[in-house]
C-alpha cells in the first residue's frame, strides 16, 4: 500500500502539514505487512501556483499510484479530485513516521466528502 503525506520536510521525521495543496513536499510511503519498506519525498512544484494548487498535486498524487492521502486540511476541488481516483482521505498531524503508526494502528479519522 502507498501512503501520501502532506509534510514540512523531506523525511519522516518532519512534520506533517495542516494544508494539502500548499504544503512545501510530500512522503510518499509504501507498507508491506504494517512496516514501512521505501520511502520517497516529492517537492509540491505547485505550492506558489496562482490557483488549483491541490488539484495539481491531486493529480500527482494519483500518478504516484497511492491509495491513501494523510493531511491536516483538504479543500473541497482537491477531495474531489482524490474521491475520483478512489484515493482515501485521513487527517493526522505530528511528525509523519507517528502519524503513520497510528494508521497502520486504525487511528486515524477518514476525511469523507
């Protein structure tokens, strides 16, 4: 399973970010058997877009082959694009290898639409 994290820093000892589509990068994270297995950090090329920032990285993120977003805030054309390509939503927030314990532990709340 892959897992997008909107985050602060390039690693998952950053912190998660509050915002979706303005957010400075995201880590992508694959999980095999609860555990972590690779881990990639993207930079949001579209954080000083004028407008439709998360439906950008929205898109990218669909691209990436991920099935799950963890964020803080998503705003409504972004969950849309997310919904579309049945990407789930969770919010979480702390540093991201924390916020990705407490999914693979169930803890998370889903983000519906």
């Amino acid at each position: 399973m892959k897992i997008a994290v909107s985050s602060m820093g390039k690693n998952i000892e950053s912190n998660a970010s509050d915002i979706f589509g303005r957010c400075p990068y995201f880590i992508i994270v694959e999980i095999e058997d609860n555990e972590i297995k690779k881990i990639e950090a993207i930079e949001n090329k579209n954080i000083n877009q004028m407008g439709g920032a998360g439906i950008s990285i929205a898109k990218l993120i669909a691209e990436k082959d991920v099935e799950t977003v963890i964020t803080g805030n998503i705003g409504p054309r972004a969950l849309d694009v997310l919904n579309q390509f049945k990407i789930k939503i969770y919010s979480g927030n702390g540093m991201i290898k924390e916020v990705i314990q407490e999914f693979i532990n169930g803890k998370l709340k889903e983000i519906k639409k």
